[in-house]
C-alpha cells in the first residue's frame, strides 16, 4: 500500500509525498490452464510408454491409442452417443428427485428447531447406509427396470447436499440476521435475503459433491439389469476381456464428472460474484 510522509520544505510549507513501495519482480508462470493439463498430459504420456515398451500388456491394459481407436469407432457406430444420453438421463433424473428431496429436508432442519429434532438425526442414521447394499432392496420394492438405478443416484445425491445445506444455514452469521431484523425484514425476508445466499456456498460445495456421487452411484445402478447406458457396456467388456472398452467407459464417466463439476463451478463464479474470496497465493 502507498504512505504518505510529510516532508518540510521551507518554514511555512509542508509537502506530501507519497512513495510507492517497489514492487517485487516475478518471472514468467505459464498460464493456469496450461498448469492444470500438465498432469493429466504426463500420465497420459507414461501409460503410452508403458504400453509401447511392453511394461504393459495389452490383456492387461489396453494403451491409450486402442482406447482411442476404440471410442472413434464406438461413437461411429452411435453406440457410444446413446449409452452416454441413456447414463446422463438416468444421473438427470435422479440428480431432480435426490436433491429436491435433500433442498427439502435441509430447509426444514435448518429454518426450524422442531425440524431439526425429527430429520436431522433420521437423516444421519440412514445416511450410513452403504449405496450398494440398498441395490437388493430397491430391486424388491422398485423392480429391475429404470426405477432401481435412478433411485439409487438419488440417495448419492440427496446427502451430500442436504448435509452442505444444512450446514451452511445453521453457520450463517447472527450478526446479518440481527442485521436484517434491524432494517425491518420479517421472517421470510430473512430466509429470502440473509440466510439463503448465506447458505449459497455450502450449498455449492455440495452440489460439487453430489453431482460427483451421481455417477458414482451410476456405475453401481447400471450393473443392475442394464440393457443401455455406459454400465451395459462395461458389463458387456467385462465379459468379452476387452480391456479398451473398459477403460473407454471409465474415461467417459470421468470427463462427464469433470464436465458436471466445471458446470458447477462455473455456476458458483456466476451466483458468488458479490462474494470476495482467497483464490490461493
């Protein structure tokens, strides 16, 4: 920051000068994108040559030009472009009832003492429930079609954010409610204009987090009886050892995450540009 120091110059003036610190001098950084690709570049460049020397077979991994190979002629043959709009609307779905499920719940434990009593609890006992262990029951009450693999992508999704939520409400600062009451705002101005978008950024990490679990969740609904999506065509190479497709349909549900957390994030950058924050140093 410049300071100001006062300098006499003669018996009857004074002069302000304002000296500026110098400014320390930094070399060349290539840019963030370029940072952040470098990772994914030299894995990328080390499983080709671990495949092209023979570190690794191809019965055992197939090298990333197979792959590669693979998803050209896939996306061809439109296989690859269905299973990826059958697998995005089941994770569509599922993300609409998970989470206004958990958008419901957080709001009713975080707005009210009594809500919190009766759901907060319930909700936390259930939460430990392993995802897998609900496929046998969902398949019972659901049966083995659609319904069993959506509603399992909506338990990945409904915790996640109904816990960031909650949090985020239960930790919005009293000084900006006492504030609001102050200004004349009644309850439901309060919910409107201090506690949500107080909340907003828990609410964001968790929606991160349950998108990532949507798909998650995903790869275990597909095994369950499925005729489409990316899971069938993992079943598919499974049972025919074609390791290229295997990783191929591992590949897209990873860039269909990364795709899904950019949107995110992209999102939080639009609804939290009234909100400074650290970025890192």
């Amino acid at each position: 920051m410049p300071r100001a120091e006062t300098i006499a110059r003669a018996p009857d003036t004074i002069e302000i000068v304002t000296i500026r610190p110098e400014r320390a001098k930094r070399g060349w950084r290539p840019p963030r994108s370029l940072r952040r690709a470098a990772g994914p570049v030299a894995f990328l460049l080390l499983w080709y040559l671990a495949s092209a020397t023979g570190l690794l077979p191809s019965d055992v991994l197939a090298s990333p030009v197979d792959v590669v190979e693979q998803g050209i002629d896939l996306m061809k043959d439109g296989e690859l472009p269905e299973a990826i709009f059958v697998s995005g609307k089941r994770v569509f779905t599922g993300f609409l009832v998970g989470g206004s499920a958990a958008l419901a719940l957080s709001l009713v434990a975080g707005l009210f003492r009594l809500g919190e009593d009766l759901v907060d609890a319930t909700v936390g006992m259930i939460r430990t429930i392993p995802w897998v262990g609900l496929i046998p029951l969902f398949i019972i009450w659901f049966g083995i079609d659609e319904a069993p693999k959506v509603a399992l992508v909506a338990v990945g999704v409904a915790f996640p954010l109904y816990f960031n939520l909650y949090g985020g409400i239960r930790t919005v600062d009293t000084q900006l409610i006492e504030a609001g009451k102050a200004l004349g705002l009644d309850r439901a101005g309060l919910i409107r204009h201090v506690i949500l978008p107080g909340a907003l950024p828990s609410a964001l990490v968790g929606l991160r987090y349950a998108l990532g679990n949507a798909w998650l969740a995903l790869v275990f609904g597909e095994t369950v009886n499925a005729v489409s999506g990316i899971g069938y065509l993992m079943n598919t190479a499974r049972e025919n050892f074609l390791t290229d497709v295997l990783v191929l349909c591992l590949v897209v549900y990873a860039v269909l995450g990364l795709i899904s957390d950019f949107v995110v994030r992209s999102l939080g950058r639009y609804l939290l540009a009234w909100r400074s924050s650290f970025e890192g140093a």
